[in-house]
C-alpha cells in the first residue's frame, strides 16, 4: 500500500534560517521572494533562495514562496517576473492569495493557496483545486470535523490540506482584516499589518456601560496543536505548518525539532498499519537538546477551535510574552531603604551582645544595591546574567524586569538567588513581596541554541570489492535508492596484521566526518587482506561521495504544476464583496471566467467609505465576556435577558463597533476608512497616475482593451 507522506513545513526569515530549519527536521521551508510577500519586512534576494534550495533539495526538501499579496494592475507584470526568477532559482511552489497570477504568463511551477484566500468550506475547497492548486490551508478556526469535510470534498491525490500547528493566530479570518488598510493606510493584504488586533480596548455596550477596561479583546493566545497531530492526520491534513517568517533563528530550531519528533513518533506508531505514514524527505535529525515550546515567545497557548469552541483562547491581559513560572520574591532592598537592611542590622546586633541568632544569617547587603531576592520552585534551577524575568502588577499588566547580574544568595539556601535588575527599582510598579516570577528569556537556552543543535544525514550503505585483481571499487547507495562509485588501483600489499585489516579498511571508510550522510553499514569483500593506505580510501570515499551527490541533485524532480479543469469549473457564489480582495483586473476576469456575475473592488480600492466589517472573526468577545445568549439559553433566571446587542471597542479616538451574527457564530468589527487615510490613498494614486501608472478599478467588467498589463515573456 502506498505510504501518505507527512510534511513538515516551517518558516524563514532569512535563507540562514532556512537552512537550520532543514536541518532540524523540515519537509519544506516557505520563505519570501524579493518582493510581494505578505510579510514586507522578511524578502530574500535570488541568490540567497538558489542558496537555500540547493541545501533543501541534498534532501528532497522543498522550498515555497510566498508570492500572497494582493497586486495592483501596475504590479502584476513584476509579480509575472519575479515568478519566472523564482523557478529559475530552483523553488518548488509560489504560495499566491491573488487569482490574477493565474491569469499570467507563469512558469510551470506548482501552486500552492495561501491562507489568505480564506477557505472555509468544502466548495471553496473543491473550487481551489479545480483551478490548479495543489496545496491548500483550511482556515484556522475550523474543527476537525470541518477540515474532514474538506478532505472529503477533494481529491487528495491532487490536493493536499496544509493546516497551521504552531504560533502567532491573527484573530480574523485570514484576509478578513481591514482594519489596518482603515486607520493606517497599511493593508493586511499587502504585507503591512499595523496590529491592531493586540491593541488594549475599551469594551462598552449600547447604554454606555463598560464591560471591560484596558483589555487586549482581540488579541488571541499562540496556536499550538502539539495534543492534536494525531486527530488532524486522521481528519485529513498531510502538511503541518509552523507560523513565523519574522521569528528568530532560535524559534525556528525549537519548534521545528518539537515538531518533528512528534510527527516522527506517529509515523513510526504508523509505518506499516493499514494507512502507512512516512517523511516528505529524506534523511534522519539528530538534536542536540529537548525541544521546548515554552522557551520561545509566546502568549501562552490555546488549540483555537480545532476541538470546538473554548473559553480560553484569548490573551486578554498582555499580548506579551508572559514566560512561565519559576519561583517568588521572597525579599526586596531599595537603595536608601531602611527595611533592607532591618534583617543584616539585627543580627549584627545579636553578634555584637554575644548571641548567635535562631536563623541563619541574613545575606550581607552593600550600601547603594538595590536588589531582588528571588525562591526558585525547582531548587536546581539557576539564573543568569541577562536573563528576563516578569510579573503581572495590581492590574493584571506584565511588568518586566531584565537581569544585570543574578546570583545565589549568601545564606546559600538551595534554590535561593539575589538578582539586580538593569532598571531602577522604583520604575517596577507592584513589586512585592510572595510575587510570582515569571522568566520569559532564558539565557543558557539562548547560548544553547547559538550553537550547532542539530544534525541530519542521510543513510547509505558502502561497500568495497575487487572486481578484479589490483582494483578497488567504493559503491555507496543511500536510502532513496541513489549510487556513486568510484574505482582506483591499489599494490597489493598484505596486511601486517591480517585479522584486522577488514575492520580497519571498515573504520577509514565509515568517516563521512561533517557531510550530509551516515553509514548504515560497511561492508568490506577483498580477495585478500590487504594493507590500504587511509589516504587512498579517503580519496575513493570523496570520488564516490561527490559521484553520489551529484545522481541525487540530477534525480531530483520538482512537483509538477497541476492543470486547471476545463471547461472553467463555477465559483460557488455568482457575487463578491470587498472580501474577495479583487485588486486587479486579471483577478476580476479571472472570477468572471468562473461564473461570477458580480465582482466588487477589494477594499484596499477605497471605495467602501461608509461603516462596513472590517474585521471577521470566530472569536465572539460576548462568549468570553460570558455574554453569549447560546450560554444562556436554558440557565433559570437569565434565560432571555441576554441578547446579540453590539458592543463597542474604545481605544484612544478610534470607535469600533462589535456586530454579532449568532447563525454560524461570528463577530463582526465594523468601522469606516479614516478620512486622512482616504486623503493619503488619493495623493498616492495621482502621484501614480502622473508617472503614467494605471490605477482605475472598474466596478464592471472593462472593454478588452482597456486592460492594462501585457502578459509577454
């Protein structure tokens, strides 16, 4: 029966990146291009991609590029470009959000469906394929049962379903968010999200009451399915994919490994069951340390909606990182702080009257410290120089506080530390005693993670015979079936110690030293024991070795490019908002060609002006205020009272409204385009237009000849 292969997708920033997330595990990176990707600080030049590509495919990882803006008219024949530069380059996919692309000119490579384009049902679902692409990602709010639907719908020997497993969740539907594009200027859609979902919120209903003050509403806790690889293979999904092309190199190493273990774990568990499970590349890891989710930024964790809806997915309180806890403040000294030194002052006065004190002593305290004594939970724990710490103060804000200088304090209590803080202690709100202390940076892990933490080879067998008399022949065969040999002649020469000539003829060829291969076993079939010098063997292992890599990279195939249905299959809805982001019109003649009989301008076209949804959501603010009249229904005494009335969100001058659509349980955020907004996106397509740059959207189908970008090579 034929294996479904498990991909292991994460993310990079840089091609550096990249190159360590394959080498803790990955299946395949997804990276940014040089431009028109949808996070526009993380873009890569070629060189670095052609870099990155020839380390992914030694393994036959693959290498995605975010190719998931949307484009202006102006921009399509740069994106037509940079697509032909990108499968030059050597990737495997373009990731697209725009359906304009599809209208291009483009290489022959293979498309995968970004997340933004929002795909929640099986129509939708079934439609993506149907046009060409080849992997696609169910929304991050669907159950597991939704995202079985899914499966059910499509062909999954044509499509396969991605699903995010890991980081940073955006609140709204993917490429459901406006708010950014409304009160900056900056579209979500175009890379440049402003964040306003982890923005502190004043939350008031119709009558002017406040229900919540100060709290982050809408800003979520950090995905993490780790609990639920095994229910999502089940459900369908065959690509599990990490989020954070802005994260840092230590992010990367540490969720990759986490997730590579488990997804190893379950395909052993499963590797000849009755639905055998096996890697999407090639190669084992190695790591050099535990994974821990805990130890990169995150604001606590939450499965989201996969197993239903929950109360506790958001990060209300703080959208930092809150880290986890280590332990309690257990004493205080302020510079000039008489109570600092009441503890040392009293028991020199025991010493001084001849007494020995009931407890030990009081560590010694230097005049003009300011210091914080702090009881780790674990007595074996340490901290350190550098490291961050924090706490929530009165009002259930984060407070941190970096460590200058941290050390076991004098009375040697085990896990008992004293640390000065970088910042006055006068600017710590709430400090106090019995606090709880958080570490959210840890030093040591840090250092840890600097360092080389992983290792991924290749197996291959080796194996040297004499296929006739005075030649030596090194055949080398990896685990995906490759070869390289390399032939030499040798004198002849007995072995001074016969018995041990094989094994150490064995031992010399098994240095594979920092290459990308290991031996599974080394086989040595002379006619005679023979004395080999170690470089001769060196050098047929290098002929052989380069032989091989070079079968590997010259037997790699890249996905093949999935052909659309013809005749065009039918959108499953004949009209579209500003939500279906048509920004261009290759995108809007795309839809047409589809069946739909109305297509509006995306919102980035600014001609939404009144009040609209600038912000869909799964996330209900009454379910977690516990105002939710599904939670009342049936409670005595509330039953009815209770009702969907909006809310409204204060922050500073903005006003947002909360509308709420119990049917398939939605939040919608409704808000209109500010007007020096409106002001800026008009200077800045006059200033287009007068550099002779088309920028008109028309609300209906143009005349042919109005179109605007040639599509030749």
């Amino acid at each position: 029966m034929l294996a479904h292969e498990l991909e292991l997708l994460a993310p990079a920033r840089t091609a550096d990146i990249g190159i360590e997330a394959i080498n803790h595990g990955a299946d395949a990176v997804y990276i940014g291009g040089p431009a028109f990707g949808a996070r526009a600080t993380a873009n890569n030049d070629l060189a670095d991609i052609e870099r990155l590509v020839r380390h992914a495919h030694r393994f036959n990882a693959k290498i995605f590029i975010t190719l998931n803006t949307i484009l202006r008219d102006d921009e399509l024949e740069g994106a037509r470009r940079m697509a032909w530069q990108i499968y030059e380059a050597g990737a495997d996919a373009l990731i697209v959000q725009d359906m304009g692309l599809l209208q291009l000119d483009l290489p022959p490579i293979q498309l995968h469906a970004s997340t933004q384009t929002d795909i929640r049902t099986p129509e939708k679902a079934r439609f993506m394929q149907d046009v060409g692409f080849s992997q696609i990602v169910p929304a991050r709010e669907l159950t597991l049962q939704q995202i079985a639907a899914i499966r059910d719908a499509i062909d999954i020997n044509r499509t396969t379903i991605e699903f995010f497993v890991h980081g940073a969740l955006c609140v709204a539907y993917s490429g459901q968010c406006f708010i950014s594009h409304a009160h900056t200027g900056r579209s979500a859609n175009r890379g440049d999200c402003s964040q306003a979902c982890r923005l502190p919120y004043q939350v008031q209903d119709d009558k002017g009451r406040f229900i919540a003050y100060d709290k982050h509403v809408l800003s979520m806790k950090d995905n993490n399915q780790s609990g639920n690889m095994r229910a999502l293979v089940d459900a369908g999904v065959r690509s599990f994919k990490i989020e954070g092309r802005y994260k840092d190199m230590g992010y990367v190493k540490n969720i990759t490994g986490h997730y590579r273990k488990l997804l190893d774990e379950i395909i052993e568990e499963r590797e000849l069951g009755e639905a055998p499970l096996r890697r999407a590349s090639s190669g084992k890891t190695t790591l050099h340390f535990s994974p821990d989710p805990n130890q990169n930024f995150n604001r606590e964790f939450t499965d989201y909606f996969v197993g239903g809806r929950k109360e506790d997915i958001g990060a209300f309180d703080s959208p930092k990182n809150p880290g986890t806890a280590i332990g309690w403040v257990t004493a205080i000294a302020k510079t000039g702080d008489a109570s600092a030194h009441s503890a040392h002052s009293a028991s020199k006065s025991l010493h001084k009257h001849g007494k020995s004190p009931k407890t030990p002593q009081a560590p010694a305290f230097n005049a003009g410290e300011s210091w914080v004594e702090i009881q780790l939970q674990d007595p074996q724990a340490m901290l350190s120089n550098g490291d961050g710490l924090c706490y929530y103060d009165l009002h259930k804000e984060l407070v941190g506080m970096a460590i200058d200088r941290a050390e076991p304090a004098p009375s040697k209590q085990p896990g008992l530390w004293r640390v000065w803080p970088k910042d006055a202690l006068s600017s710590l709100k709430d400090l106090r005693k019995d606090l709880e202390i958080n570490r959210n940076r840890d030093m040591n892990w840090i250092r840890m993670m600097e360092r080389q933490s992983s290792e991924r080879h290749i197996g291959l067998w080796a194996q040297l015979q004499e296929p006739r008399p005075g030649q030596l022949q090194l055949l080398l065969t990896d685990e995906d079936g490759y070869t390289g040999t390399a032939q030499a002649e040798h004198a002849q020469q007995l072995a001074n110690e016969p018995a041990q000539a094989a094994a150490t003829i064995a031992k010399q060829i098994n240095r594979f030293g920092n290459t990308a291969f290991h031996a599974l076993d080394v086989q040595v079939q002379c006619d005679q024991p023979w004395f080999l010098p170690a470089s001769q063997l060196n050098q047929l292992r290098r002929d052989a070795l380069a032989q091989l890599e070079h079968n590997r990279a010259a037997g790699y195939e890249r996905p093949e490019r999935a052909a659309p249905v013809e005749p065009p299959v039918p959108f499953p809805e004949d009209t579209l908002t500003y939500l279906a982001n048509v920004l261009n019109h290759q995108a809007h003649d795309f839809y047409v060609k589809h069946g739909v009989q109305v297509v509006d301008a995306a919102y980035e076209a600014d001609q939404e002006l009144g009040e609209v949804s600038l912000m869909i959501t799964k996330h209900c603010v009454r379910f977690s205020m516990s105002l939710c009249p599904k939670q009342a229904k049936g409670v005595i005494g509330v039953k009815g009272t209770i009702k969907a009335e909006p809310l409204h969100l204060i922050n500073g001058k903005e006003k947002l409204t909360l509308r709420f659509d119990c049917k398939p349980c939605e939040m919608h955020v409704v808000g209109k385009i500010k007007p020096g907004v409106l002001q800026q996106q008009k200077q800045a397509v006059a200033q287009s237009r007068s550099q002779g740059v088309p920028m008109t959207f028309y609300r209906k189908r143009p005349a042919a000849q109005s179109i605007g970008t040639s599509q030749g090579n």
